[in-house]
C-alpha cells in the first residue's frame, strides 16, 4: 500500500506555521480593552502580557526550539525574530544603574515628546535582521549628537518609529527608568540615548 502520510518536511512547515501566528496573536493581544494613548503604534511600549499569554507563548516556543534549524531558512527567521519579544527588564532603572525615585511634586499626568529609535537584535518587534546591540549603540550615539542640535534631522535619520511628535505620554506607559528621565527632562531639552524594551531611545520633550 501507499503510504498517504504528507511528507515530514510538509508536517514540519505547517507545524511552524500555526505556532508562529499562535506567537503573533499572543503578542499582539491587548492587555486591556481600553483605547491606548495617542503615541504612534511604532514606537509605543508594548504592555505586559498576562501569565496566561506568557505560557502560552513559553509553549510554542518550546516546540519551535524542538524543530531542526536545518529543515530551511523560514524556520531559522521565525526563531529569530521571536528571540527575545517577550517581557524585558530594560528601562526599569536609571541610565546609571540606580533605582529611579520618585517624581517630583508637581510633575505633570503626561507630557509630550520626540523619540529617535534605534532598533537591534532581542528589542520588542525587532526584525531578524536587525543589527547586534553593540552596533546599533554606537549609531544612537551619532544620533543623540545630531539631536542636540536638529532633532529633527536625528528623527529623520533613525528606524521606523522616530518621530518629532509621537504624542502624549501619560504616567504608568513607560518603565519606571526611562519614565523618570523623561518625566524630569526640561521642556524642549534632549535626553542621552535610553535603553528600552523597544530599542534605543533618544527623547525630547516638547511640553
């Protein structure tokens, strides 16, 4: 008899395929129901998934990691790009390493700013091909250079996302570092390049 099994290459593909928009899904889901500030969905924070999310995308990363890398080049740019989207710890302290304090009394609910980003590999919805985290460093530092002076140059210059304007950012939407930074930084004044979840930030506040 005929064997009417599909070939394991084809099991493998498809296989790949359902786990890669399981982790899509999960990624994409919303923490909450609520419309999410005015901030540009490029370069805005992504919000904590649920543990439930978390196992979810925990599992189907365990049995992409079990598919041989051999099996084609889709497969290697799947576990890639996923290499690292989850929940990252970037942000949470002060450039410095400290533990950021609390917000001045009379900091405002939200303030306004530009962002230059800079993308590398392991930052949130970072492609395969991005550039390792070394690399992408040292081109955010050209760029926070040109930011003191043309923001709005540096904005042009840096990855998808950068902004002049990306909207207003209300307190609790960033990590507790990089919110502080920002939160403190005088009007029209640039901050230093910012390490985040998302990649590398340069900020400026307009109000």
């Amino acid at each position: 008899m005929l064997d009417d099994r599909p070939p394991r290459s084809t099991s493998i593909a498809v296989g790949v395929v359902v786990l890669a928009v399981l982790a899509f899904v999960i990624l994409r889901k919303p923490k909450r129901p609520e419309p999410p500030p005015s901030v540009s969905p490029a370069s805005a924070p992504v919000a904590p998934y649920s543990s439930a999310a978390a196992d979810q995308l925990a599992s189907a990363m365990a049995e992409l990691e079990k598919l041989p890398i051999s099996e084609g080049p889709p497969l290697a740019k799947i576990q890639a790009a996923l290499e690292g989207v989850g929940n990252s710890e970037k942000g949470f302290k002060l450039p410095d390493g400290r533990d950021p304090p609390p917000l001045p009394e009379g900091t405002p609910r939200a303030i306004r700013i530009g962002v230059v980003l800079v993308r590398y590999q392991g930052a949130q919805l970072a492609t395969f091909d991005e550039p390792p985290r070394d690399q992408a460093l040292a081109r955010a530092q050209q760029l926070a250079a040109l930011a003191k002076t043309d923001f709005a140059a540096a904005a042009k210059a840096g990855d998808t996302g950068s902004a002049t304007d990306i909207g207003r950012v209300e307190r609790g939407l960033l990590e507790p570092g990089t919110q502080y930074v920002l939160f403190t930084l005088p009007i029209g004044a640039t901050s230093e390049v910012l390490d985040t979840p998302r990649g590398f930030w340069i900020a400026r506040r307009i109000r």
